[in-house]
C-alpha cells in the first residue's frame, strides 16, 4: 500500500508527531486541525465564529495540497469543548459546503491543545 504525506504552508504545520494528511490511493486522511494561522502558529483571537472559520480555512488548504478541496469530503469529525457552540458550526459550515454535506459527528471534549474551542478532522474520496 503506497502512502503519500501531504504538506502545505498555507496549513498550521504539525506541532506533534504527525502529518498534515497521508492520502493511500484516491482517500485522503486529514489530520486534526486547531484554530492556528499557519504564519504565525498562533491561535486565532478567542471568538468561536474567528476559530471555526480558521479551522475550515486550514481543512480546505490541506485537501487543496491532496490534489482537492472542501466538496470531496466525505467524512467530517468535529472536537467542540463548549456543546453549546455546535450551532455556529452548523451555521458557519454551510458557507463552506453544499448538499450533499459529508457525513459527520460533533463531540464535546474537556480540552483541545492550545486552548483551542474547536478541532476537526476530515476523510476525503479523491475517485
């Protein structure tokens, strides 16, 4: 089975021990990605609506350097430590997809690194 790392500046480089994306035949794995603008490696402001934007800016820019983009996902994982923001995601997601949306789960978590509010995750069918 052929894997290739996929890596892009216009995505927070990896701040553990792993990759941005490992894409094995046309599926393309998206590692979590956190509120952190790749120039500066810094958290995005404390808003939740400025971090979810950054987190899907981030997925997007990783599934472009795969060879495609946000409509190709199919698989969608959300980390909220707040439950009470899962509204925003819905209504912030529906600027950066269109039916058929991508199956997904949202999870309340305790915490995420960097003091994050949100995180995800993504699979993506290049095929």
């Amino acid at each position: 089975m052929d894997r290739e790392i996929i890596s892009t500046q216009h995505a927070p480089e990896a701040i553990g021990t792993y990759s941005q994306a490992v894409k094995v035949g046309s599926t393309v794995f998206v590692s979590g990605q956190i509120p952190l603008d790749p120039k500066t490696m810094e958290l995005v402001g404390n808003d939740v609506d400025e971090q979810i934007h950054r987190v899907f800016k981030n997925v997007s820019a990783v599934a472009e350097a795969a060879g495609g983009s946000l409509a190709e996902v199919v698989k969608l994982n959300v980390f909220l430590t707040d439950l009470g923001n899962f509204a925003r995601v819905n209504a912030i997601m529906a600027e950066y997809f269109s039916p058929p949306y991508p199956a997904r789960a949202a999870v309340g978590v305790t915490a995420l690194p960097r003091n994050a509010k949100v995180e995800m995750d993504a699979i993506l069918s290049l095929g």
